[in-house]
C-alpha cells in the first residue's frame, strides 16, 4: 500500500514514511492510493475473526490491509498491547448499551483519560515506540490542548522509550479534573507547560516553534494531531466491532451518529464505508460550531474566525475549521488533487470559504452523510431525557450527537450514536442539567489531590524553546 497527498503531489509513500509526519510536502493530507474493498466473504471472515479472537486481532486483520512495512507478528503485538481488557476495562472494548428501538450508544471512552481520543493514541504510543526503536531515533512531541487531546497523548507516550511529550495548556483555566490527569503524571518523559495565556496563545507558540524549520530538524519536533493517518486507521476499527454488534447478519446495514469537531472520528467512518461495511447514514452531528452542518444542508464550507467561534458546552468539539476534511471532500470530489487544492489551498486560505457547484454537491448523496446541530439548551434536554428514562448519564458531546441521531433514524436500521467521553469529565455541565454528580471510575477518584509536576512559563515562545533545549 502507498499513501499519496490530497493536493496532487506526485510523490508516494508508505505507511512507516507517513507515521511520523504530519502534512504533505504540497501542504494536503495523506490518504491511501485506493482503499482495500472488503466483499462479503470478507465481511464475513471479519465477524468471525472479531466474535472468536476480540478487538485487538480484528484491528491487526484491519490495519494489516493498510500496513505492509511492518513485520506481522510486530504488528499484532502492538494491537494486543493497545487494545486489552486492562487498558480499557471490558473485554468488548467498545461495548454497546441499548437505549430503545435500534437507537444504542456505542461506548469508546473507557480508556485511561476517558474520552474516545484513546482508542487512536493507545495505538499510535506504540507504533512510534516501535518505529523510533527501528530507526534510532528520538521524537519530541510539541503540542497546545485544553483538554482531551493533550491527555490522551500523554497517557499513550508515557513510559514510551524515545519520545518525550511537551504539551502546552492554559494556565489555570483548564477544569481541575482535566489538570489533574495530566500534571498528576510521574513519567519523566511527560513535560506539562502551563502558559500564562489562553490556549490560542499555546497554539501559537506551537506554530512558531514549528516554523522555525531549523530548530525544528536540530531538536527532532513532531506533533501527535488529528491529521495524521494512522490515527484515522484505528478509528475505522471501532465501526466494524460496533457493526458486528449490532447485527446478525452482514446483509444487515447500520448507521452511526458522531460527535463531529475536526471530523477524524466521522471520517474514519467514511473509510470504512468506502471499504464496504454496510453503514446507511453518517450522522454527522455538530454544537453551535456548525461550520461542518452547514456544509452538508448547503454545499458551502466557510472557516469561522477565532472570535466567531463559541465556547461552548462541548468543547472538544469547538472549532473553527475541520483539520480531516479535506480528506472527504477530495474523495467527493473523485480524487482530483488540483481541484481539492484550489478549495482547500487558494480558496479556504485567501477568501475563508468555497461553495461546491451543483454538481459536486449532488454527489454527497453516495456517500451516506446527512447532519444536525445542537445547542447547550437541546444537550441539556437530551441528558435529562436520557437519564430519566434508561438510567444512563451521557456526557455533553455524546448527548449532541443523540439528539442528531433522533432526526436520521430509519425503520429497521439500527442507528449507533459514538459515545465520546466520559460524563464525569464534564461533571459540571451535568450537574447543571440533573443535579447530581457523574461517577468517577475508580482509578481516577480523588485524582486532583495527587501531586503535581508541571512548569508555568510566560507566553513567549523563547522562553519555551528553551525549555525544551534544556530537556529534549
Ligand atoms: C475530539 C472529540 C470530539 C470530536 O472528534 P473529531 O474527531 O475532532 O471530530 C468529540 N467528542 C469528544 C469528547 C472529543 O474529545
């Protein structure tokens, strides 16, 4: 398998070339030449594969159909190292819970931080272990969050022999939860940079650092962001596992409603159709940011500006322009690399928005996406709904995306709405909308009385640089 860019760049690569690198050369995305097609025989031998050896052998069975620069039994190790019953709690990994009729939620954050963003970086913390290894190299990891992210990163590199992780976050104003995950970590590889500033400022000072292409070779900088491939490619595995649990047969279709920012998790979605798993609808569901619920109602993709974005009740799906989505609109749009960059590389960046023609537009019809919004009045709504009549608390994102999944039901098709987080990561909108506080798993009770080890440093980015000279 080679991977080439969605810009048209003649170049092509393979899947160890891609994993530590972030955008191609010409600025687009990394996707594979063709997806490999899974008929039903296929789909078949899967469902035995995931029904008599677990998760982590259909991932292996899965990313070995992408991955074919690393040796097998390597790559079914790192599968098992990921994805076990003490990483994530149930055998299952991604159980399902039925709400009512087809309507059921599909659990993916029951990883160590909580929040689905683990199902992907398990992986990746392990297949950068194993490619530095392979290489003798080393990696720092440059990175801004304020929140999910930046822990799921830390949790899936720490220990990891060489990476180190220094991870940018606004100084006190993340949630004291979210700051206990991550400053509560003891691994020496784990370097917590509280900046006094807000989080554009820490995303700023990552973008300087990462332009300054000299310090950036000398000092080995990478990043763990969403674009990357391989991240996506764990993602398509959890939409097979939650197929095959909610069928019997593989004539059978399902839908997914997804909890949409950057559109890695519902683009992952998008693969697995495109390799043939029988998904009726993508629900792409977003909050008030709806810069992607407008696109499919209208065909028109505008990036919003810092200022327009709001803060919302779900904010890890507060954005401003969708980093993976590009990677649809070139499939959309059959491949063609020059038209993709024309929208994504002139037209996004000097006027802030393209608008599809007719014809481009009607074609989105073939590839199952339909959307909603919420807003924190509908989410709120949906929370208590939910807990009132099946018992389940569901945290704010997850509760987005049910109340979008309620508007594309199908008789006969079950519609499986991906459960984003954990509500006790978000106990304080919860408490809002029911009066009582989320569960903690145990592991992570009384976690904001552990110590902590973080460095605060000013906004500058200096100042950050040469923290990193002094512990890279
Ligand atoms: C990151 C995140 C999302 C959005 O996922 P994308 O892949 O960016 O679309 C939704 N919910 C939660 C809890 C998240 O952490």
């Amino acid at each position: 398998m080679r991977y080439l860019s969605t810009r048209g760049h003649p170049g092509r690569k393979r899947f160890s070339e891609i994993l530590l690198e972030g955008l191609a050369p010409d600025g687009g995305l990394y996707l594979p030449e063709q997806y490999p097609q899974i008929d039903r025989a296929g789909l078949a031998d899967l469902r035995a594969v995931w029904r008599e050896q677990g998760y982590a052998e259909l991932a292996f069975r899965l990313l070995s159909l992408y991955v074919d620069d690393i040796p097998a039994q390597d790559l079914r190790a790192m599968c098992g190292r990921a994805y076990n019953e003490a990483v994530f709690g149930t055998p299952a990994i991604v159980p399902l819970k039925p709400l009512e009729g087809g309507l059921q939620l599909q659990a993916l954050s029951n990883g160590p931080t909580l929040a689905f963003k683990d199902m992907a970086m398990q992986l990746l913390g392990q297949l950068f272990e194993y490619e530095l290894g392979r290489r003798s190299q080393v990696l720092n990891i440059l990175g801004a969050t304020s929140g999910d992210t930046g822990s799921a990163a830390e949790y899936a590199m720490k220990g990891k022999k060489g990476v180190k992780v220094f991870m940018l976050s606004p100084h006190n104003r993340m949630s004291p939860f979210q700051q206990a995950q991550m400053f509560s970590l003891q691994d020496a590889n784990i370097h917590n940079i509280a900046i006094e500033g807000v989080f554009d400022d820490c995303q700023d000072i990552v973008k300087a650092v990462s332009n300054d292409l000299g310090f950036k070779a000398h000092w080995h900088i990478g990043t763990v962001n969403s674009i990357n491939w391989a991240r996506l490619l764990a993602q398509v595995v959890y939409y097979f596992a939650g197929y095959f649990q909610a069928t019997q047969s593989d004539e059978e279709r399902v839908s997914f409603a997804v909890p949409s920012g950057n559109f890695g998790n519902i683009c992952a979605g998008h693969v697995a159709r495109m390799m043939g798993l029988p998904i009726a609808r993508l629900v792409c569901a977003t909050n008030e940011n709806d810069v992607l619920d407008e696109f499919f109602r209208t065909g028109t993709y505008r990036v919003r500006k810092t200022a327009e974005t709001h803060e919302t009740s779900s904010p890890s799906m507060d954005i401003s322009k969708a980093s993976n989505f590009e990677r649809f609109v070139f499939d959309l749009l059959g491949r063609d690399g020059p038209r993709t960059r024309a929208l994504f590389g002139e037209q996004v960046e000097k006027q802030g928005f393209f608008r599809l023609s007719d014809t481009e537009f009607q074609q989105i019809g073939h590839y199952g996406f339909v959307s909603g919004a919420s807003t924190h009045a509908n989410r709120l709504e949906t929370i208590r709904d939910t807990h009132r009549r099946f018992g389940v608390m569901i945290d704010t994102h997850t509760a987005d995306g049910l109340k979008v999944a309620r508007q594309w039901t199908e008789p006969g098709v079950p519609m499986l709405v991906l459960e984003t987080a954990l509500p006790a990561k978000f106990a304080q909108t919860l408490v809002e909308a029911l009066g009582l506080e989320p569960e903690r798993p145990a592991a992570l009770q009384g976690i904001e009385a552990l110590p902590k080890r973080f460095t605060v440093l000013p906004a500058d980015v200096a100042r950050v640089k040469a923290y990193i000279e002094a512990h890279a």
